[in-house]
C-alpha cells in the first residue's frame, strides 16, 4: 500500500489529490507516527527522507507532485525499468513516458514545446532513453538534434498509429508514441535532412497562413526554418524586416 507521511502542506496536498485523480489505493498519516504493517512505499518531503526503514521511501517535490506518484505506482507494481520516452513527430508530436512496461503520463504538445517536455520528463530518470519516430522527417530532425544528454533512438515508425475507433479522434499521435517507446531503434547524435521540394513548400505555406501580411516566406528561410534554424514566426519576422529595409531603400532613393 502507498502511504503519504509529511507535514509539508504542499506536498501532502499536491500527492494527495495526483494519487485521487488516479484512482489509487492509499492512505496517510502524520510523519512522526508508525507505518501501517500493510505499507509497501511511502511519499514523503524532504525532512523526513530518512526516518523510514525496510520501505521503498519517495521524496516528493512540491512543485512537482505527479513525478513522485509516478514513482510510487511503478514501484508498488514492480515495474522497476528504466524510463523510455516514446515521441511521434509531428507539428505536435504526441509523447509518452514509460517506466518498464506502465505508462506514466502523455502529451502532446505543439512542436516548440516537445524538447522541454521530453528534456523535463527524462531528468533525474536513471539512464532514459528516448525514442523518436522516423516520419515526419523535418520535425523528427529537429527533436533529434536539439534534444542534449539523452540517449536518442530513431525508430521506424511503420504501423505504429493504431486504428481509431469513434471517440477517440485526437488519440492517434500519443498511442503512437507508446508504440514507438516499445520498439527498439537505431542511436543517433544528430540527423541531417535534405528537405525536399514539397517540403519547403509546406513550411512556406504553412507561413503564408500565420503571416499577417499573407505572404510566404522564401526558399533560403525556409530551408533555414527545415534545419531547425529558425521558426516559423522568426522567419516571419526576418522576412518583414528584409522587405522593411528594400522598401525604406527605394523611398530615399527616389
């Protein structure tokens, strides 16, 4: 059984409501009073780390109260493997953490999110490993060479979006990266792309759409943008001030 032992507020009320939110089974007492006989892992804050004995002890952060009920759930289910971190690629790749075989949590995050996501996720986990899928080459690229001291598997990611029943559109991207998580891949420190024709046009007509203006972006800031460079909205912003400056140019010279 989980038990939460603290007199820290913040934790006991931040553990407390994560283990709820989860279904799960636990109980609490003051941290100064004996553990029940059935107590198997015990939540606690820091400053009292070390008056447990012959129990699994999990120190819990209060800003970060789900990283200690990950923990405790894993523990109490045996699933003591090392943490993997599954991402489908994507303009929001879907993410999923796993420890051993348990799902711990899922996101999806728009793309300029996903490394601090995958970064946060993958700290303090004794050697995660991260898998990223190998479409979506652009946004896989730009994951691959911007995540930093994590292992990094590229993995084929055939077949590994499941067939969605009704109900559950919007799932895909994260069932996918369970999938991807579960596969072994090739370890990789970087990966280059030669974006191809239809690619740059894409991400100039992707910035087409999010400029004010209505224009696109040319070719060299949207090769800039496919090596992961610059953003969209950078390149947007680049591209204003190029026209800004040949329009100013014209004006004094005539």
């Amino acid at each position: 059984m989980i038990v939460v032992a603290t007199a820290d507020f913040e934790v006991y009320h931040g553990v407390v409501n994560e283990l709820r939110d989860r279904g799960a089974t636990f109980t609490t007492v003051e941290a100064d009073t004996p553990l029940p006989e059935e107590t198997s892992v015990v939540v606690t804050d820091d400053g009292n780390a070390d008056e447990f004995e012959r129990v699994t002890t999990i120190v819990a952060d209060p800003d970060d109260p789900r990283r200690a009920v990950d923990q405790a759930l894993t523990a109490m289910r045996g699933g003591g493997g090392r943490t993997i971190i599954g991402v489908d690629p994507g303009r929001k790749p879907g993410i999923a953490v796993l420890a051993g075989e348990m799902i711990v949590a899922t996101f999806q995050v728009p793309l300029s999110d996903a490394v601090d996501v995958i970064q946060r996720e993958a700290s303090d986990a004794p050697s995660p490993i991260v898998r990223v899928g190998d479409g979506s080459r652009i946004e896989s690229a730009k994951l691959v060479n911007n995540i930093e001291d994590v292992q990094v598997e590229l993995v084929d990611e055939t077949g590994t979006t499941p067939y969605l029943g009704t109900g559950s559109r919007g799932m895909g991207d994260v069932l996918a990266a369970v999938n991807i998580a579960r596969l072994d891949g090739e370890v990789v420190d970087a990966r280059e792309i030669e974006p191809t024709e239809g690619e740059l046009q894409v991400i100039k007509d992707r910035s087409r759409e999010e400029s004010e203006e209505n224009r696109a972006i040319d070719e060299l800031l949207a090769r800039r943008v496919a090596a992961g460079e610059l953003t969209i909205e950078e390149a947007l912003a680049e591209h204003r001030g190029r026209n800004a400056e040949s329009s100013d140019s014209g004006e004094s010279g005539g």
